[in-house]
C-alpha cells in the first residue's frame, strides 16, 4: 500500500461506506414530518455527501494513470513505536479515574520518556515528578479544577496546607500596582493559553475569581490582559509545536509551524505579536469612530446572513485545499459528521448516537482539534524515532524590517476584515482567521510561498484574531451584546467589577435616537484605558 | 483594553527567544509533555474521560488523513461551524417557511452565497482541468 492510487482506492471505499453507514443510520431517526427540517434531512446530506466524496475519490483513482506519488509509510519499528505509544496514551487515560490524575500523570510522563530513549532515567523521574506536581498545584489547588485525586485527596488536605499559606503569602505581598497585574494577567493568560482547547474564554472563567479579589480597576486591566494573553499563548504553540491553543489559531499553524521548521520560530512569533499589536490599534481606532454608526449594521444580520456567511467560509476552505479538492470536500463532511452526532439543537431528538450515552451529549469540537493537531503530531514524531521536532537550527531571532514591511498590507487588511466581521454576534474568530488567510493568499503576488513557511500567513491569521475582538466591542458596548463567549465571560467579569448593565442598556435608548451617543463614546474611552 | 496589548508586545518580544526554545526540548521528554496538555486540554472541556478517548480516536484519524495527504483545516472548520450552520439553518427556515429561497432573494445572504457559489465552481473547473492526484498543497506536514 505505498501507492498514492491504492490507499485514494482504499480510503474512498471506506469513506463510501461510511456514508453508506450514516444514511442507513440517518432512516431510522425518528421525527415530525410537519417540521420546516424533517430531522432525518441533515444527516441524509451529510451521508450523501460523505458517499459521493468516497465513491469520486475511489473512481478519480481507478482511473488515474500516470506518475504516482510514494506516500512515505513507517518502518516496522515505526509502527511499533506508535502503538506502544497509542497504547500508553490509552493506559494513561483508563487508570486516571482510580488513581488520581497527578499520579497517573507522573507515570505516564516517566514511562513515556524511558520508552522513547532509555539513557534518559534521570530525566524521565525528573519530569514524571515535576509534571504530577504542577498538574496538582496549578490546576487542582489553585485553579480549582476537578481532576480526579484518587488515593491523593486525603493527603494533600494536610501535608501540602502550609505550602499553600506561603503561596497565598507571596501572592498579598505582589499587591502593588495595576502595572504589574497586567504582567501577571499577560503571563498567565500566555500560560493558560499553551493547553490545547483552553481558550480565551475558559482562560478568562478560570481565571475570573482571583481578578475579583483585586481593586476593581487592577481587576479589569488583569483581565483584558488574560484574554489577549491567552490568545497569544495558543499561536505560540500553533507555531513552535503545530498544536492551535483553539480552532482560530489553526491557519497560524500553516505557515507559522513551517517557519519554525526552517529554523524561524522567533521570526514567526515576532511577527504574530507585531501583526497582533497593529491589529489591536487599528480596530481599536475603527472602535473609537465608528462604533455607532456600525452597530445598527450588526442589527441587519439575521438568520440567514449568518448561514450564508458559514457557508461562505466553509467553500473558501474546501476551495483553499487546492487540487485535493474531493479530499477536501471529504474532510468537510467527516467533520460535519462528527458534530451531528448527539441532539438536535433545536428538538433535542437524540441523533446517530447507536444508543451510547456519551455520544448523548455530542462530541466537542475542542477534543476533536486536540486529536488532529496535537496527537497525531506527537504520532509523526513517535514513528520517525525523532531526537527534536525538527532538525534546523535557529537563525533570526526577531523578523527583519523588510519582513515587517512586507507584512504591512496583511496587517492592515487581516484588521478590517477581522474588525467587520467581528461586530457580528455570533461570528467565531475562527472564521475571520481562515477568512483573512484565505484573502491574503488570494491577494498575495507570491501565493506558491503560502504553506511554505510565508511570513504573511502568520500575520494574517494572528492580526484578524486580534482584530475580531476589537470589532466585538462595538455590540458590547453599544447593547451590552456580547459576540461570542469570550467577551460574554469578559462582560460579567467587567459587571462583577462594576460595570453596570443598566449603563449598556441606557446606551442603547440614545444610539438607537439616532444621536452619536456620549455614552456609547465612554464606553469606547474606557476600553482603551 | 489598550494597555493589555501594549504589555503583551513589551513582554512577549523578548520572550519570543524562550517560547521558541521549547522546540529545542528532545522530543523524547518533549512528546509526553504535549499529550499531557492535551489530556487536560481535551479533560478540562467538561470534565468528562469520554472527551479524552475523543481526541485519541482523532488523534489516530488525523495521522491517517494527514499520511494520505488529506487537508485537515476543513474538517476542523466544520465541525467547529457545524452546532451554528445548522441552528441557524433551521431559524431561516422557520423565517421563510421552508423556502430556501431567503439565502438569495436577500441582499447580504445573496452576496456571500453568490461568492461561496463561486469558490466550488472555480475549484471544480480546476479540478476538471487539471489529472494531477489529489495531494493538499496545504498539508503542514513534509
């Protein structure tokens, strides 16, 4: 099976089948026929679709003679390697419940690195150790989270308490100045942002009860800073390691994790947060100007704008992927597949579940970007036996200015539309990532670099991300509208704060009047502070 | 607002060298580390094991479609996209009364849907044009 044509032969069978499997499956949902959409419609497209993508895939390669590209398999070792490491990973998962998750973490972490190359005892019980104790204290003491403790639980209530009281000691004595609430926010938002699927919006919630314990001031610039340094912290990993922090950060993982390959992190990185900074500025000044006059055009959206603008982004995406276009198509609906399973948003009828009750609550879109991106990267590695993720050396610490000059049109234009969109409630930065890629690519004089390691293409995604938030203020202050669940966290950590609803909602009787209203104006004036 | 950006640019330029260095990590030491953070990743979502066994399962469905040279940012746009295409879809519906006419007869929906229409007619024509096998251009991977 080294053959491009017969594992296309052997992939479009078995997508076909599964197609197959979902319509069969999608006749047996039961529903009301006096629905707009009958329940079975969806998962009968979706089958459809997966079918068709299966079934041209397998012809387009029964019938492709000519040159054939090898696909690059593992060796027998190789194959050895992964599984172990599969099956580790699955043993790591199936004991945490009884054990205790900083124990079968510092397992895990010990046996995986002995596994990988035996001379590095010591390093192995050094990270087992360290990893089981990080895990416990900053996510089960200090952010609370409920991992299981396992036979931990009683013994850490009194052995570790005088731990916690220094802690808690170094933590009054840092209680100064705003300045430095920020640099915590900022580095602990970076931190928090690093973890796979822990986002802006879960950083902001974890997060949310220390900024509460500060001066209500210190606590909102602690929490601006959270939200952009968490963002930040997802592209540092989409670039260093190829794992997005969160599904917008994923086009920064095209060019910005081939950049690090050719010996480019810090220019990659550089740029993000340069890109990231002007986009910041620009749409904080579209902020300042505009906010009244667009918040009524955010007002004209409705249901099937949304739906259109989905879609839109949707076929930009399949149509990115270029020749592979059935591939692309194929992907699409694997993924489509995935998140029909569970309910119905709007009946609630449970749904392609094959009466397993986890599959009840649906499969979350997070772990799915986690699986992809971070798991199947680690497998890459696993199977090559690799001492480092990649063999260059670093040259370029910093981006040089002809770089920066040549990023200038990405930032200015990845702001706008990153700005634009993200006054519409509901439109995830995700989309406007892969919206600003996609035009800059199109737009660019040397689209051939793109996926190459094109330094635009990390300029683009990072600046529409930053940009998206700024626009997302508009509805915020304007109506007291959230756009999406990082700035609904953010909202009720700023009302917990002080910053009350009512004022929102008086904001909206003046701007609606038609007034460029003064409220709507402070409320700009107080973001920018 | 502002000032959290500005710090985030003074902090992280010099950090930049640091961050990057996490790539000089072995991977031996460096592998285990990300699929922890990807296990409290994918555990912290809603606390839940079943979410684990998700990403692993993915995991191994990402290697193979990336092995195959299939493209993976679709799949995660969809699956992202997915709970709100469709909830959104059901409310037009319900607005028209099961026309599908509503995403064209309205300017903005026209406009995005005539530019989304014309997106898959140009990859289609490219598609016809060209015999090449299909191979993502924009695999991040080799």
């Amino acid at each position: 099976m080294r053959s491009q044509r017969k594992c296309d032969l052997a992939a479009g069978v078995f997508i076909a089948l599964l197609g197959a499997v979902v319509i069969l499956a999608a006749s047996q949902i039961r529903g009301d026929v006096e629905e707009r959409l009958p329940p079975r419609t969806l998962p009968y497209a979706v089958g459809f679709m997966t079918l068709a993508g299966g079934l041209g895939l397998a012809v387009k390669a029964y019938r492709f003679h000519g040159e054939d590209p090898r696909i690059q398999w593992p060796e027998t070792d190789g194959w050895v390697r992964i599984g172990v490491n599969l099956l580790l990973l699955a043993l790591f998962t199936a004991i945490m419940d009884p054990l205790g998750m900083p124990i079968t973490t510092g397992l895990y972490v010990a046996g995986a690195i002995w596994y990988m190359d035996r001379k590095r005892v010591v390093a192995a019980l050094l990270a087992g150790a360290g990893s089981a104790l990080v895990v416990y204290y900053l996510f089960i003491r200090l952010l609370e989270l409920t991992f299981p403790l396992g036979p931990l639980g009683r013994l850490g209530e009194t052995v570790l308490f005088s731990w916690d009281l220094l802690l808690a000691g170094f933590a009054d004595a840092l209680t100064w100045t705003n300045l430095l609430w920020a640099l915590v926010g900022c580095l602990v938002g970076t931190l928090i942002g690093v973890l796979p699927g822990i986002g802006p919006s879960a950083g902001i919630a974890i997060l949310l009860p220390i900024t509460t314990m500060i001066p209500p001031t210190s606590g909102i610039i602690m929490m601006a800073a959270i939200y952009y340094g968490a963002m930040y912290g997802g592209s540092t990993t989409a670039i260093v390691v190829n794992i997005p922090g969160e599904a917008s950060s994923v086009p920064t993982c095209i060019d910005g994790y081939e950049m690090a390959k050719q010996g480019r992190a810090g220019a990659a990185l550089g740029i993000s947060a340069i890109s990231s900074f002007v986009a910041g500025t620009l749409g904080l000044v579209g902020l300042t100007f505009f906010a009244p006059l667009l918040a009524n055009v955010a007002l004209a959206f409705g249901p099937p704008e949304y739906f259109a603008l989905m879609f839109m982004g949707l076929s930009l995406v399949i149509s990115l992927s270029g020749r592979a276009l059935l591939k692309g198509m194929i992907a699409t609906s694997i993924g489509l597949l995935a998140s029909l399973i569970g309910r119905n948003p709007l009946t609630g009828a449970a749904r392609l579940t094959f009466g397993v009750v986890d599959l009840m609550a649906g499969i979350n879109f997070i772990s799915i970007i986690i699986g992809l991106f971070a798991v199947s990267e680690v497998m890459i590695n696993v199977e090559k036996a690799a001492a480092h993720i990649y063999g260059t050396k670093f040259h370029g610490w910093m981006p040089t200015w002809a770089e920066i000059r040549r990023c200038a049109g990405a930032m200015v234009r990845s702001s706008g539309i990153g700005f634009f969109l993200g006054l519409l409630p509901g439109c995830a930065p995700a989309v406007t990532t892969f919206i600003a890629y996609d035009v800059e690519k199109r737009v660019s004089k040397h689209f051939e670099r793109f996926g190459k390691g094109a330094i635009e293409g990390v300029a683009a995604p990072e600046g529409a991300n930053n940009a998206t938030s700024s626009g997302g203020f508009v509805p915020l202050f304007a109506f007291g509208l959230p756009t999406g669940p990082a700035l609904a966290v953010l909202l009720g950590g700023l009302m917990s704060t002080g910053f009350s609803r009512a004022r929102c909602s008086s904001r909206r009787t003046r701007s609606s009047s038609g007034r460029s209203s003064p409220a709507c104006i402070s409320g700009t004036l107080s973001s920018w502070c | 607002m502002y000032i959290g950006n500005v710090i985030l640019l003074v902090l992280n330029l010099p950090l930049v060298g640091f961050w990057a260095r996490i790539a000089l990590i072995p991977f031996p030491i460096l592998g285990p580390l990300i699929i922890l953070c990807s296990v409290i990743g994918a555990y912290s979502i809603r606390f839940m094991l079943f979410d684990v066994w998700v990403a692993l399962l993915f995991g191994v469905v990402g290697y193979l479609l990336r092995k195959l040279h299939f493209p993976v940012a679709p799949l995660v746009l969809a699956s992202v996209l997915s709970q709100m295409l469709e909830t959104s879809l059901q409310q037009s519906l319900l607005i028209s009364q099961g026309s599908w006419l509503i995403f064209f007869n309205r300017p903005i929906a026209g406009f995005f849907m005539a530019l989304a229409i014309a997106s898959i007619a140009r990859g289609i024509w490219l598609q016809v044009r060209s015999h090449a096998p299909e191979v993502a251009i924009d695999d991040a991977d080799e």
